[in-house]
C-alpha cells in the first residue's frame, strides 16, 4: 500500500509514518502545494497513492484546498467521486462544524484530531476497509 502524509510538522508527519509501518509504505509532502504535485506524478505514473492522511492548516495551499486540485486531477482522468483515493483529514479543530467542512470541502471518508492516536488511525483504516489484516 502507498500512503501520502501531509502535514506542516515534521514530527507529526514523521509519528504517522512510524504509525503505519507494515501497513503502508510513506511519502511525505509538507504542504499541500507538495502534496498535490505529488498525488499528481503518481497518479499520473500508474502508480497512485491508496490514501492520504491531509492536515487542514497548513501554510500556502491549505488542506482543503489541496484536496479540491486533487479531487480536480481525478476527474480530469474520469475517476468517480466515490471511486478516489480516500482522503483522511487531520485537524486540530473538532467543533462538529470543522468535521463537516472537512467531509465538504475536502470529499474526505474521514476526519481524525490531532495529536492522532494509533489505535484510532488503524481503527479507521479498518473502517475504511484499508487496512484489514488487523483481526
């Protein structure tokens, strides 16, 4: 599995990566600018991402944003909307109006706060049907 963590800090995106060792392999974007080149050239290059793990608040191209270009190079290469990559959004923000806005702007299957737990990483790639090799 191939995952793209994008996240403005460092040691968030590094603690993901460790999170999801066994279970997917890790790019990492600081930005969403970095991370929609990315999602680009793979995509582009057979070899697309099977998820994204996407902070909201980021400097220059924010979350939400990025996923709107990403959601836009799926369908210029036909993807339905239900059949892109699964994008998790990370934020530090849980009011149920930042939930909501996250699953709108961004078409995300799923939301998680930050500082994210591992357990509830995996529990939601288990949801998602990403991750089923944990019983």
């Amino acid at each position: 599995m191939q995952c793209l963590v994008v996240d403005d800090d460092e040691l968030g995106r590094e603690l993901i990566a460790q999170y999801l060792t066994g279970v997917a392999t890790c790019d990492m974007a600081e930005n969403g600018l970095q991370a929609v080149e990315m999602f680009r050239s793979a995509f582009e290059g057979g070899n697309p991402y099977d998820f994204i793990i996407l902070d909201i608040v980021m400097p220059g191209m924010d979350g939400n944003i990025a996923a709107k270009e990403i959601r836009l190079i799926e369908k210029e290469w036909g993807v339905a909307i239900n059949d892109g990559v699964d994008i998790i959004v990370l934020s530090s923000l849980n009011t149920p109006g930042d939930v909501i806005q996250s699953f709108v702007s961004a078409k995300s299957a799923a939301h998680l706060v930050k500082p994210v737990q591992p357990d509830k990483l995996l529990s939601t790639l288990r949801k998602l049907g990403i991750y089923k090799q944990l019983q």
